[in-house]
C-alpha cells in the first residue's frame, strides 16, 4: 500500500449473524488497514430472509444499508457494511441461477455510500419433497450436505440451518419432507467464496479516491450501451462504455471495452 489508507486503524461494523466477518476482515486489514467487527444484537433476518418466512419488503441494496447503518450504530462506529443477495432464475427457469451478492459500505462522516456486486451463474438444487430416506440421502449428496446444510419444511414447520443427517432422517421417518439448501453465509460454502471475492474487490475500491473531491470509493456506477454491430454499425443493446462514479459528488469517468463492435448476431437490424 502506498499513500496512507483514508480508513486506517478505523473500525467497519458489519451487520451480520452469520460470521460474514471472516470473509471480509482479511482485504480490510490488507487493503484498507482497517478492522471489521461484527454485530451481535443487530436483527438482520427482520430485513428479510431467503428462505420466506419473513417477506423481503426492501430492495438487495436499500435492506443492505439498512443493515449497514444499523450496524454502525450498534457498534457506535462512523463507518458500517452489509452485504445481500440475490437469486433469480435465469434462461427461463431452467439450469443456473443467477446469483447477485450486493455490499453497501456506508460512511457516516462522509456522507457517503458505496455499492459493489458481483454477478455469477451458480447451480441451486431445486426444492424437493422427500418420503423415504433413501430419497432423502440423494437430495443430501446432490446439495453437498453437510458442508451445504439444508431447511426442512414439514406439517409442522420449518427448521432451518440443519447439518445433521440423523436428525433430519428422524423427520422424514415422520412423514413427507420438503427439503432446500440453506443459502444463508455460514451454513454455504460458494456463498463464503463469494463473500471473500466481494470482499477485495471493495477494498480495492474503497481504497481509489474520486479525481474530483478526494472521496474513497471510486468505481463502477454503471455502464452506456449501443455498441455499433460489427456489420452494419447499428446501435446494439450490448455495453459500448463503463462509467466510473463517486459515491459523493457528481465525478464521473467512462472507461471504453476492449472490444469495439458488436457480435451482428446480437445486431436487431441485422436479425430483423
Ligand atoms: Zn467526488
Ligand atoms: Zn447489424
């Protein structure tokens, strides 16, 4: 590192209670020379859950700064981090997903707040109803149980963050079982490498200041589309630039793509 880090020797709270600390502590130290402490009264699951049993009422990046905000408070700090993520199902519904793992980094004594994400396609077992427990032990191999724990939905309810293959066959010995993969950080292991990926990719940004007002937090804000089709130079729906942003003050800076025309077989002129 070489100019001194605008976040050295700080504390960043992060709201979680699910161990996100472990993925985001060591980029902070490195990058920034900063400490990541976690909530530990903060109420995230109230923010809304994957798993449906409290409805998400915010969106990923207004329930993360809740979060975040929450979580400087808690832990009385100027500085506070959330992350959250998303699932959709792309291609119709079938194969992948698409999961989007979103932080909120918020500043209070700047003003400021940055968002950084990631997108990535990842397989997700669908729900399944069990009856027997050979049917059971399939579902449990495919997720990658137990690394992968799981929620069992039956008559009576619903039990969440399960590890343990006895337990869980005691409840299909009882009757039907719906089971699902447990999304939630520290009961899935591709979603604590994510976590890690996130973690120095918004370290490395908090650590590039805006060319305008010094702000920490330079970086990707969004993108400009309408790169011309390779064969008749129409405007196609494919990203022509990517703009830079503050989090702080109007600054902002387009970067161009390595590539400068567009497949034609992404071209609507072309493909009428
Ligand atoms: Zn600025
Ligand atoms: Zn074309």
């Amino acid at each position: 590192m070489g100019a001194r880090s605008p976040f050295d020797g700080t504390t960043v709270a992060i709201g979680t209670v699910h161990g996100k600390e472990a993925a985001f502590a060591p980029a902070f130290r490195r990058w920034l020379g900063a400490w990541v402490a976690p909530t530990v009264a903060l109420d995230t699951d109230a923010l809304g859950t994957f798993t449906r049993d409290v409805p998400r009422l915010l969106t990923p990046e207004e329930a993360a700064a809740a979060k975040a905000r929450g979580a400087a408070a808690e832990l009385g700090t100027a500085t506070g981090l959330a992350t959250e993520a998303s699932y959709s199902p792309a291609l119709g519904g079938f194969g992948p997903m698409v999961h989007e793992e979103l932080a909120v980094f918020v500043d209070l004594e700047r003003g400021m707040r940055v968002r950084h994400g990631i997108r990535q396609h990842v397989h997700i077992a669908p729900r399944r109803t069990v009856r027997s427990e050979s049917e059971a032990q399939r579902y449990l191999q495919r997720v990658g149980f137990p690394a992968q724990a799981v929620v069992a939905h039956t008559d009576e309810g619903m039990r969440k963050g399960i590890q343990d293959a006895t337990a869980l066959l005691a409840l299909v010995r009882r009757g039907p079982v719906e089971l699902e993969p447990d999304l939630r950080a520290h009961m899935n292991p591709g979603r604590r490498r994510t976590l890690r990926r996130l973690s120095w990719l918004l370290a490395a940004r908090l650590t590039r200041l805006c060319p305008g007002c010094g702000c920490p937090g330079f970086g990707p804000v969004g993108v400009v589309r309408g790169l011309p089709c390779g064969a008749c130079g129409n405007a196609t729906s494919q990203v022509r630039l990517d703009v830079d942003g503050c989090p702080r003050c109007p600054e902002r800076q387009e970067r161009r793509r390595p590539v400068e025309v567009a497949d034609p077989a992404a071209c609507d002129a072309c493909n009428p």
